[in-house]
C-alpha cells in the first residue's frame, strides 16, 4: 500500500515537473529570454542537430557526386564517338582530297603527253615474295593491255610489264635488275647512260645508273628521267634522283646511285600508258 502510494506521488510529482518546465519554456520565449534550463536543452540539442545535419549534408553531396560524376560520364562517351566520327571523316576528307590531287597531276601529265592513252589499274597482289619481283594488276588484254607496256604513277616511273593474261598482267618494277631505262640526267642532258634495278644489304629500294663518262657533271640530287632512246619508255618521265656518285675506274666510267621517285612502298594508283599509234621499225 505504501509503495503504491510513493509510486503515484512520483508520478505526480514528474508530471507536475514537466509541465511547469513547459510553460516555463513557453513563457520565456514569449518574452524573448531563454532561461537557464533552456539554454541546457539547447546546449544538449543544438550538438545532435549539427550532427544529424552534417550527415544528411554529406549524403546529400554524396549523391549529387554520384549524378554529376555519371554525366560527366556519359558526356565524355558522347564526345569520345563524336571525335572517333570527326576523325573518320577527316581520313577520309584527306584520302579524297589526295585522290583528286594526284588525278589532276595525271590529267596534266596526260594532256601534256596525248600520244599515249593511260590505263587506270589496281594492285591485286605481289608476283613474289616482295616488291624486287613485281606485283599483279587487275587489267588485262580484255583492257587492251600487252606485255613491255610502261607503267607509272603521277611520280614517276614504275616499271614494265612482262606478262599480261585475260584480266590480269604483272609487273616488274624499276628496282628489278632485269629492268634497263635509257635515262636522261636534267642537268647535263646526258641521254648515254641506262638504269637497272640495284640491290644492296640494306632494305633501301634503289636503282643504279650506269656508263656515264668519266668527265660527266652529274652532281647529288640531280633528277635523271627517261631519254625516250629506244622506244620504250615514253621520253621525260621522272625515274629519281641521284643521292651517290662512284667511279669505275676499271671502265673509265662513272656509276650512279638513284632514289626512286616512286615510294614502292606505298603504291596505290598506277597507270599503263598504252600508244595510240605504234611502230614497226625494220632494220
């Protein structure tokens, strides 16, 4: 019975407590003071506030990152394609626009020599194990083709072609030994001399020019062409030029080393220069 009654006086008493500790806080807010017991809640309450403001704070920017981040994400993908198609197109603005370029060397280069007719051809593949033994091109006698025709690009000479089916052919390039140009060197005018095939240990793809005169004033980078002598090889077409000079003091003559204005190497469009008229000469 005793504790009973304690019991309700307790709770009495903690109701009565916390409902003066209420209107006590509501008094001094109505009066813009804040008392000493308020000022305890608050000193409890405002730390657990920052605390809980902080942590949403920090998933909030957290979040923000993970949407700003897969954006920027997405953005950088889009310009990545975007660059790949600009770089797509500029190859192959420039493929285009080297295409035209050398077609107008060649229309040039055909109006200027309109004795012959000229042949558009694509490589096909190699006639060897490499360049040295020539490669194939897709036109033939059906495209009035035949063998010992001169084939070139807008640099200069390629070679000849020594066998020649229905819609193919083959041809030996300039850097082949079986190969012999009557050659002219621009400087000089020097048209005694020929240009075969070389080969060395290095990889370099050359020519070599033969039998000129001990006295001849061929000079390093002189440009040697074709004479025309012959027959053959239509007259001026650029064959390289010259980058070394030996004696052959066996021979009392002067040799040659030539660069190949053409890039073996690299070659894509070629030509067959085909006569519009030809000769049989009988001695």
């Amino acid at each position: 019975m005793m504790k009973t009654f304690l019991k309700n006086k307790l709770t009495v008493t903690v109701l009565v407590l916390s409902v003066t500790f209420l209107c006590s806080i509501v008094y001094t807010r109505n009066n813009g003071n804040k008392n000493f017991i308020e000022n305890g809640i608050g000193a409890f309450i405002n730390p657990v506030q920052g605390f809980i403001y902080n942590i949403n704070s920090g998933i909030i920017t957290n979040f923000q990152f993970v949407v700003n981040f897969n954006e920027v994400k997405a953005e950088n993908e889009l310009l990545r394609k975007e660059n790949s198609v600009l770089k797509e197109k500029e190859k192959k603005y420039d493929s285009l626009a080297n295409e035209n370029k050398n077609l107008k060397k060649m229309f040039n280069f055909a109006e200027q020599r309109d004795e012959f007719n000229y042949i558009g051809c694509d490589i096909i593949g190699k006639s060897g194990e490499n360049w040295l033994d020539g490669f194939v091109i897709n036109k033939g006698v059906n495209d009035n083709l035949a063998k010992g025709m001169v084939v070139i690009t807008v640099d200069g000479l390629v070679g000849q072609i020594n066998s020649v089916g229905t819609n193919w052919a083959i041809v030996e390039t300039l850097i082949n030994e079986n190969i012999a140009v009557a050659a002219l060197i621009d400087s000089t005018r020097e048209t005694d001399s020929i240009v075969k095939g070389y080969r060395e240990n290095s990889d370099d793809l050359l020519a070599k020019l033969y039998y000129l005169p001990m006295d001849s004033q061929v000079a390093i980078n002189d440009i040697v062409s074709t004479s025309g002598l012959g027959g053959v090889y239509p007259k001026d077409i650029i064959i390289g030029k010259v980058i070394s000079i030996e004696d052959d003091k066996s021979k009392l003559l002067k040799n040659a080393l030539i660069e190949p204005a053409v890039d073996f190497n690299k070659l894509e469009e070629i030509f067959v220069v085909v006569p519009k008229e030809t000769r049989n000469i009988e001695y």
